[in-house]
C-alpha cells in the first residue's frame, strides 16, 4: 500500500480522473516525445463521455499545444477493457507518421497507469492493508491510527500534511468569499457565500451544521470552478474533509498538530480503499469518491473527539456504509450537480456517525473491510450509464 501522499494531491479542478490524471499523462509523453511534429490524443469511454464537461481537453491542450499542434478524438462508446478511462496518446513526424504511441490509463485520485504496467507504480510501505489487522495492532501496542501512519511513512510526511492542510484551508477561505455563476453552461451559481452568511442567523446548532454545508460547498465550488483543491480522496469528493477539519478547528479550536494527525487517520482510511477496491467513479461510482470521503471524514472527526480505535473504526464504516450504491451520474458531466451538494451532505453525515459511534462502545457486525469489498462488488456490479458517462440518472434530466 502507497503513501498517503499519493492520496492527497495537491492540484487543479474539477477531476482527479477527468483532469489531473490526463493533464499528468500529457506531461510525461511530452517529456519524453519533445521533437514530435503534431500530437493525436485519443479519449475513450467515461473520460470521453465527460470530458469535455470535466475541462480534459483543456487540460491536455494546456501542456501539449504549445509544443506541437494537438488534436482530439473522442471515442465514449470504445472501452478499453483495463479501466473505463482509457486514452491514447500518439507522436506524429511531419509526414504524419506515429512515431511513438502509449495508452494510459486514469485511475482515480490523480493516479495513472500505462498498459502493460503494474497497477501499483509506487513501493509499497505499509505491511497492513486491511483495517482489522491494524486494528488489531492498535490495541496490542496502545496506539492509534496515525502513530501506524508515522511509523511506516517518510518522517517529512508531516510537512506534506501541513502543506495539504493550508491548501484545504485556502479552498475554504477563498469559496466562502467568492460569488458569480460556476463555468460550465448549467448556470450554477456559487452558494458557500450564501450558507456561510445565513448560518450566522441561527442558533448554534443549527449555525454548526450551516457552516459545515458553507465550507463543504465553498471548497466544492472552487474545485468546479478549477481551483486549487487537494482530492480527498478525489476532487469530485474534496469538499468533504476539509469542511468537516476547518470546521472543528475554527469551532472547537482542535490545534494545528491535531489536525494533521486526524489527517494522517483519515489518509489511512482513504487508502485502504483505495488498495483494496477504488476511489475512481467511473470505475465504482459516486460511492467510491463521495462515500468514501465520508468514511475518511468520519474517523477524523471520531479521532479529534477522543475515540477508541474501534469507534474510529466504526465512524468510518458507517460514512461508506451509507453510501453504497451512490451512482456516478453529473448533468453534462460537470463535477457540479449534483457533485456539489453531496459534498455538503457527506460532510454533515461524517459529523454524525462520529456522534452515532461515539455513544457505542465500537462493537458492530459490519466491518470497515468487509464494506469496502461490498462497495467494490457493486461498484462492478453497476451498469457503465451509472459510473461518470452521464448517459443514466440524473445526468440524463437536462
């Protein structure tokens, strides 16, 4: 199992799959197939049939056009049979023969594989990938979540923490301020500064869960809009942690280093996933970006308020429980309807199995593992119109 660094990138909206997967792909062939004389690039299934509402051919013509003229074909009804986001990228000479060809693949969460690659690019460093072995290492050693995170991980992780923490906040603090209509062509208008605003006018419960909804729409919002967000586990997903952190900071005054060890929990939840089945929606749906979010923010929030491993365990279990079957199914295959307001709800839904676990003792009959290989099963079990092809469900209302 990877870093959690490779979890929690640092880059530009609105995809992880859609945009900075690609936007990555093009890069390295560009890198490596500098003197070409044109480049083809060839999208096809889910990172084709939203593409273009997911800013991919913005993405890749940002970093190859300027070093040779770039065209794109679209290919949505062709899948390749390694992953739903397929795409080729090929190097032509000036009498327009292929000089160099790859097809890449873009997994999820920013990653991407080449055909004929291993899946896992990076070393593995975690010994443990499954929740109830570390569990179970937890209650043998009287630790926690995150001091297995920074036994195995590089000690200048908790400088990259650091730095993921200040860019979920600037998410937070620029979305809460901004106004206008998101791009896009559905007309969206920005609502964070809105709910941000009204919360204010409630009493404090009530002004919890309204600011809880303001920071989740307000780092979903810049992510819509291509700003700079960080995916958790996914950008179409990263509104959802950073609410529910942001929040707890600013309301319960949870201090910096606390903060970065529920991100270190979380990161480990998050990855778990991410091994063990997917994070990537097209691959399993929404379930596997949104709920999964939910999951991590949930052992967060479980952590920050004293809870046992077990509760911890248990807060997360219920964050993706509560999730399974989510489709994939954005309106024009934008990441804005209605990727935007799950964000909130999975926020305030990850502040509440917090609260549901913290009145138990952590004993349940679901595990934490054993829902991420249901989430997996049905995430295979759905039809392709439910897993980012806007061809299904609410993607088909407009």
């Amino acid at each position: 199992m990877d870093s959690i660094t490779q979890l929690y990138k640092i880059g530009l909206g609105p995809s992880s799959s859609h945009t900075m997967g690609p936007r990555l792909a093009a890069q390295q062939f560009v890198g490596a197939h500098h003197d070409a004389a044109r480049y083809t690039v060839t999208l096809y299934g889910s990172l084709a049939a939203t593409g273009a509402g997911h800013l991919t051919d913005k993405a890749i013509l940002d970093v190859m056009q300027p070093i040779a003229p770039t065209h794109i074909n679209w290919e949505p009804d062709t899948f390749l049979p390694f992953h739903p986001n397929g795409m080729k990228l090929e190097a032509l000479d000036d009498a327009g023969n292929v000089t160099a060809a790859d097809t890449v693949y873009s997994i999820g969460g920013g990653d991407i594989v080449r055909e004929g690659q291993e899946l896992k690019q990076a070393e593995s460093i975690y010994p443990l990938t499954k929740i109830a072995d570390i569990l179970k290492w937890c209650d043998e050693t009287g630790r926690s979540y995150w001091e297995y995170v920074d036994l195995y991980e590089n000690s200048d992780v908790w400088d990259y923490l650091a730095r993921v923490w200040n860019v979920m906040k600037s998410a937070v603090e620029r979305g809460i301020e901004a106004e206008g209509v998101l791009p896009g062509g559905l007309g969206v208008r920005r609502k964070a500064v809105s709910y941000y605003v009204h919360a204010a006018g409630y009493n404090s419960s009530l002004k919890s869960r309204g600011l809880v909804y303001a920071y989740a729409l307000a780092v979903s919002e810049e992510n819509a809009s291509g700003g700079e967000i960080v995916t958790a586990p996914t950008c179409g997903s990263c509104g959802v942690l950073p609410a529910v952190l942001y929040h707890l900071h600013t309301s319960k005054g949870f201090s910096e280093q606390r903060i970065l060890r529920a991100l270190a929990t979380a990161g480990l939840f998050g990855n778990i996933v991410k091994h063990n089945a997917s994070v990537s929606g097209a691959e399993v749906g929404c379930q596997g970006e949104v709920g999964v979010a939910c999951a991590m923010a949930a052992a967060a929030a479980s952590q920050l308020f004293g809870g046992t491993p077990a509760q911890i365990e248990y807060s997360a279990e219920m964050g993706l429980e509560h999730h399974l079957g989510l489709t994939c199914d954005p309106v024009c295959g934008l990441v804005q309807i209605p990727c935007i307001e799950r964000n909130a709800y999975a926020a305030a839904r990850a502040l509440d199995a917090n609260l549901y676990s913290a009145f138990s003792d952590g004993r349940h009959s679901v595990s934490f593992d054993r829902i991420v290989e249901v989430m997996k099963q049905t995430g295979h079990d759905l039809p392709s119109l439910y897993k980012e092809t806007a061809r299904g469900g609410l993607a088909v209302i407009k």
